[in-house]
C-alpha cells in the first residue's frame, strides 16, 4: 500500500535543529488536537485500531518505532526514526505500532478532537468496511 511521508525542513546551525510544524503549510490538515506517547514499556505493541474519519500526522520526535499498516487490502511495515519526517495516516487505515525505543516520542497531530465513536476496534468489521468502500 502507498505510504506518503512528509519531510520537514530542518532549520540548523551550529546550536542545533529546529522544526516549525504549521497546519496547512507543512502539515496538510488543521490541527485540531496533539498527542505524544512515551515511557512505552518494552515489547509493547499498540494501536490495534482505524479511523472512520480521522487523519493524523505521526513524528517520532525522539527515537524510534515500527508502524504495520492496512488499508484492508494490502498491508506494510514503516519503521520512524527521526525528528524531521512525519509519516501520514490516512482514515480507514488499521495501525499497530511496536518496536518503540526506550527513548520513543511519538508525537501525533490529529485533524479532529478525540471521539471514540470514531475508532474502529474490530478487524473484521475494518476489513469488511473497507472492502464496503471501494465498492
Ligand atoms: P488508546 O486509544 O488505547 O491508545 P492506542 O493508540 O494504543 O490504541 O488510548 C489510550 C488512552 O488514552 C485511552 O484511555 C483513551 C485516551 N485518549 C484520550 O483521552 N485522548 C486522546 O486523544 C487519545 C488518543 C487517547
């Protein structure tokens, strides 16, 4: 499945790095909400879940983590491993996250305000609403 990142500029000099994220600049939606997840324990793997709607941008500020994703078609397998790439997470995308560093930030820019009728928990009915959609 096509996986689109989004490549930061990095504002640099001799003191260090600098990333600027705006929404509809850089990050290609309005920011409507920001999470981080850190101190994940080891061999944690989490996520488990769609969205009917949501589009996020995940960045892994600091260290590093694996995605698998699925559209419900095809699957495939993203590791994150720096401050200056945003990896794109599209509605109607299954997601697990696993392999989180001990030092792992992964900070998340969601285009919507938490809503759990929004997640889709079970697989089956994931796989069975995608294939509903290309319909
Ligand atoms: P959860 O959805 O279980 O995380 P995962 O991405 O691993 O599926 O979220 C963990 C807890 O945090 C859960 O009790 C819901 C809460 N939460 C919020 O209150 N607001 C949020 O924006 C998010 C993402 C989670």
């Amino acid at each position: 499945m096509k996986v689109t990142f989004v490549d930061f500029d990095r504002h640099g000099d001799e003191r260090g790095m600098l990333v600027a994220l705006e929404e509809q600049r850089n990050i290609p939606f309005t920011i409507r909400r920001v999470y981080y997840l850190f101190d994940t324990k080891p061999r944690v793997r989490r996520g488990y879940h769609a969205h009917r709607q949501l589009k996020q941008i995940m960045i892994a500020v600091s260290g590093s983590v694996r995605f698998h994703l699925d559209d419900g078609f095809e699957t495939t397998e993203v590791v994150l491993d720096n401050p200056y790439r945003g990896l794109l997470v599209e509605s109607m995308v299954w997601r697990e996250m696993s392999e989180f560093s001990s030092n792992c930030v992964l900070m998340v820019l969601a285009d919507q305000l938490y809503d759990p009728t929004d997640y889709i928990r079970d697989y089956q009915e994931f796989c069975t609403l995608a294939k509903r959609e290309r319909e």
